[in-house]
C-alpha cells in the first residue's frame, strides 16, 4: 500500500511541476515560430534578429532568399537538456526539429525537416542557423 501511495505523490508532483517547467522555456519554440512567420512576410530585418548576432552577417543572402517562401509547419519538436546529464541546464532548450511543408516562390512544393540548434540568453532563444537553410551561408546568391 505504502508503495502505491508512493507512486501516486510521485506522479501527482510530475504532473504538476511539468507543465510549469515547458511552460517556462517556450523560448526555442518561440524563436522559431517567429523567424517563420518573418520569412513569410518578407519581413527580412525581423527574421535576422532571431539568428544568433554574430551570424546575422553572414546568413544575409540566404534569409533575403528563403523571404516570401511560405512555410506551413507540421510539427515542431523542442530537445531540452537532461535532468541527469546537466542537473543546472535541465529543461533548458537545446535544439528544435521543425517538419514542413513548403512552397517556394516560384510555386514548388516540398516536405521537409530541419534541426536547428540554438542557445538561451536571458528570456531570448536565438538560433545558431536559419530553418530549412544550407549548411554553410552562401556567399553569393543563387541564379534565379
């Protein structure tokens, strides 16, 4: 009985700190959405302030690129740092994996995913690339 008892409070407690805990570090899953949403309105400025600002630079052309497309996201998953790998950054947000559906401008469509690492500063999430993006910035842009 005791040990049912036990498992009771133990999931009672998980139940109602873990809500508190995702609730708190929506931050990634913001960031995202964020960047997504410039992107689609050509909002070019507002897509790069979600980029980490030492990259801004140099993810220039692609962003100007990659602006208008429209992105319809299917799913958005957020990887949080581990309870008993880093005690100090558990529940902290370390990467996201976005699922797409995608149209370019020129009317193309395409499925996609993407992993985008990123890190925390203060309230603010900022990614270390920009979703659905090459793996390098491009130094000149691609021929239309």
């Amino acid at each position: 009985m005791r040990t049912v008892l036990t498992l009771l409070c133990v999931g009672a407690l998980v139940a109602f700190f873990g809500p508190l805990v995702e609730g708190r570090h929506r931050s990634a899953e913001r960031s995202v959405r964020e960047y997504v949403d410039a992107i689609q309105s050509r909002d070019i400025d507002s897509a790069l302030q979600v980029l980490e600002p030492s990259i801004r630079p140099d993810w220039r052309i692609f962003v100007e690129h990659q602006s208008g497309d429209s992105i319809r996201l299917q799913s958005v998953a957020v990887q949080r740092g581990s309870l008993f790998s880093h005690p100090r950054f558990w529940g902290t947000p370390q990467s996201v994996t976005l699922t797409a559906e995608l149209t370019g401008k020129g009317g193309e469509r395409w499925l996609a995913t993407s992993h985008v690492m990123g890190r925390q500063e203060g309230e603010r999430w900022f990614l270390e690339t920009p979703p659905f993006g090459p793996d390098a910035p491009w130094l000149v842009p691609p021929e239309s």
